[in-house]
C-alpha cells in the first residue's frame, strides 16, 4: 500500500485560508455555526464557507482540528481548508490531527501559525479509496453508534410524549381500546378518564405541581483561569451540552478550585444550561445527563450549569429529563431568559415550571424503560470513546502506511 502514496507539499493536498471578522455586534440570530481556533462558539445568521469542511486554529489555541458537516463561518482566529485538491475532507481532518502545529509557531507571546509555513510541510497521500477506505474504518463504528443513540433518544422522547403530554393510554381506554404497543399490566396502571384542571385535562387522579415542589436546582461553582490547571477533578461547562441537548464529553474542564459537596456531580445526574452564546437559543436550558469520565475522579458543575436532584422518588431523573426536553417546557424557559449576545436563564424559570404528575406507580414503570434506555445510550458512548481514542493511536500509522487497512479493521473490530 506505501508505494501508492505520494509525498506532497501540505498546500498541494489542502490550501488553507485566513478566517473572517465577525464582531461580537455584528452577529446576528441564526443555525449557522461560528467556529474559532478553540472550537464552536456561537451561531451566525450567515454562512461564509460551504460544509463539509476542515478549520483549525490559527491564532490563540493552535493544533485543535475541527470537522465541519454543516455550512459555517470560520472566524479570523483560524484557518480553513479553501480547496481539497479532490481529496476527501475527511480524510484531510485526520491528517491535520497528525501535524505538530507547534513547529511553524511565529508568535512569541500568543501562539500563532503562519500557514505559508505550514504549506511547505512534506505529507504522505494515498490515492481517493484508500483515503475513503482509513475514513470508513476510523468513523463508521462511532458513527452507528451516534446514530443508534439518536434513534434512542428519539424514542424515549415520543414515550414521554405519548404517556404524559399527549396522555394516549388513557384516551385509548376511553374509547374501549388497548393502549398500543402497551402491555395489560402496563395498561392497568393508566385510568380510563380525563378531569379538568389549570392547565386543561389531565389523567383522572393526577396531580398538577411544580417542578420546585418535586426537584432541587444546584447552581455550579464561579472559577477563575489560574483554577484551570491539571488536575482529577473537572468542571461541567456550558460545552458539555450538545446543541438542542444531551451531553458532550469532551466539554470537560480540568480544575483544581474549592467547591461546595453539593456542587459535586455524580455520573447519571441531571445537569442543565444557565447560559447560551448560540444567539439561536439552541443551548439555554436544555438538560444532559452527566456520563462517567475515566479521566478524572470527580466532577464539578461549573457557574453557568445547574444541577437538577429530585427530592424524592416522586419523580425520576430520566423523567425530568424528558420534562425538560419537551417543547413545552423548552418555550416556558423562553419566558425568563435575558440578554442579547449572552442569554441567562433565571432559575425560577426551572422551578416554577408545571405539570402533571402521575402516580408513583406509573412513575416507577416510566423509569424502569426509560432507565435502561438511557444506560444504553450511556454504553454506546463508552464504546465511542474507547474506539475514538484506539482511533487516535492507529491514526499516524494508517496516515504514513505502515499499517494497512485490513490489520486496523480486525483491532477496530475488536472492540465490543
């Protein structure tokens, strides 16, 4: 296989390009990605590079390498690959996380990378199927897993929806059917009518309350730059939330500061966003729960993070969860949220949100699926990362030729 590649200036395989200004005031409400050398940082109405594409630092935060699906704005922090050469973008990602950007450094007291530099590197490139053939054995595996964990999710949500917004089992009984894909022991729980109360009908014998009558909110811990060091304790931040929610794990801050034990999360728990920089609101208040991180012993929540405790087995933290990420709740929050470029959310804004509440006993059957749903999500992350770090040890030798294609199939492969 080494003998198919070719040794190539980097600017001959990927020419890149300076970003663009976006002032903070120029900014407007929008999906589209800003990406700045330290990684996503908000959204633009604007897009000013078309997707699939690859940007990396320039200035600041050198040596991150981001993969773009969508259309986005680079901004002038960094630079962007304005022409593939016929390469495969994504393999073009993978051989930019292998260069030392470290080396064409020419900023004495900011790191800086001057990509004149930078295109004088020698590469090895193989031919557009072995590039499509490395791709497919370092990224389909994560992405099955991210799209079963999707699908996952999407059917948690449409149960919720269907149990206690919609309250479909209970309409069902009423017209003398069975609930559909619902079990009779399931079913029995449910009752066969429907009572008015201040927010409409609701499941006769439901109750309305309060998600301050049923849950806690933790606010996180204010830190300060020299806290950010080294460390096994780390801190939840506003980037550990995935877009629209979930959890993302790689947001994760190294900290050696003092905190409360009450700020303390423990994997499992519910935490939820304080702060959005999105402009598109795609971040405020969305819930995530927190996954283990071998990396670290302890987790933190960070100031612009709140925790989310029920008080009692009333409530179940896979059933706030999907509360919190129903569109109802999701336009209630809207309502106490401030600021322009930054968005803050006021914790009465979680706390004085109201719902109906089953019983206990159609609570804990709730739980009992929408646990074990959640643990698999839990798992097919554990095995993404697993893989994305076996990824990051195969990658320089799948990218100089030294191991081939079937040998990194049978070790990826290996991971169950």
């Amino acid at each position: 296989m080494a003998g198919e590649w070719r040794k190539l200036p980097l600017g001959k395989v990927a020419t890149l390009q300076r970003g663009f200004d976006l002032p903070v005031q120029d900014r407007q409400p929008g999906s589209v990605p800003i990406i700045s050398s330290s990684g996503p940082t908000g959204t633009h109405a604007e897009a000013k590079v078309m997707g699939p594409g690859v940007v990396t630092g320039r200035y600041g935060t050198i040596g991150e390498v981001f993969y773009i699906e969508e259309d986005f704005w680079p901004l002038n922090t960094t630079l962007w690959v304005k022409d593939f050469h016929g390469n495969l973008p994504r393999y073009i990602y993978y051989l930019l996380k292998t260069i030392d950007f470290t080396q064409f450094n020419d900023k004495s007291s900011v790191p800086g990378v001057n990509r004149n530099h930078l295109h004088t590197l020698t590469v090895h490139v193989p031919p557009l199927e072995t590039q499509k053939a490395i791709a497919h054995i370092l990224d389909d595996k994560i992405e099955l897993n991210r799209r079963m964990n999707r699908t996952l999710e999407e059917m948690s949500r449409a149960l919720f929806k269907s149990w206690f917004m919609d309250f479909d089992p209970v309409r069902a009984k009423m017209e003398g059917r069975q609930p559909e894909g619902m079990d009779a022991e399931t079913a029995a729980l449910f009752p066969d009518g429907l009572e008015d109360s201040e927010l409409g009908e609701i499941p006769r014998g439901w109750q309305i309350t309060s998600v301050g009558e049923v849950a806690r909110v933790i606010k996180g811990r204010s830190y300060k730059s020299d806290e950010l060091s080294d460390s096994d304790t780390a801190l939840v931040t506003l980037k550990s939330f995935q877009r629209g929610g979930g959890y993302r794990t790689d947001g994760l801050k190294p900290f050696t500061g003092i905190y409360k034990p009450e700020q303390e999360v423990v994997p499992g728990e519910l935490v939820i966003a304080f702060t959005d920089v999105t402009q598109a609101a795609e971040v405020i208040g969305k819930p995530a729960i927190v996954l283990a991180e071998p990396r670290f012993q302890r987790l933190v929540a960070s100031l612009d993070v709140g925790i989310i405790r029920p008080m009692d087995e009333q409530v179940s933290t896979s059933f706030l969860y999907a509360l919190f990420s129903a569109e109802d709740y999701q336009s209630h929050i809207y309502g106490y949220t401030s600021g322009t470029t930054v968005l803050h959310l006021s914790k009465d804004g979680i706390l004085s949100y109201r719902f109906a509440l089953p019983p206990l006993r159609v609570m804990k059957r709730y739980a009992e699926i929408s646990s074990a749903t959640l643990a698999k999500i839990a798992q097919n992350e554990l095995e993404s990362r697993t893989l994305a770090a076996l990824r990051d040890i195969l990658l320089p030798k799948l990218l100089s030729g030294d191991l081939s294609i079937n040998a990194a199939s049978v070790i990826v492969e290996g991971v169950k």
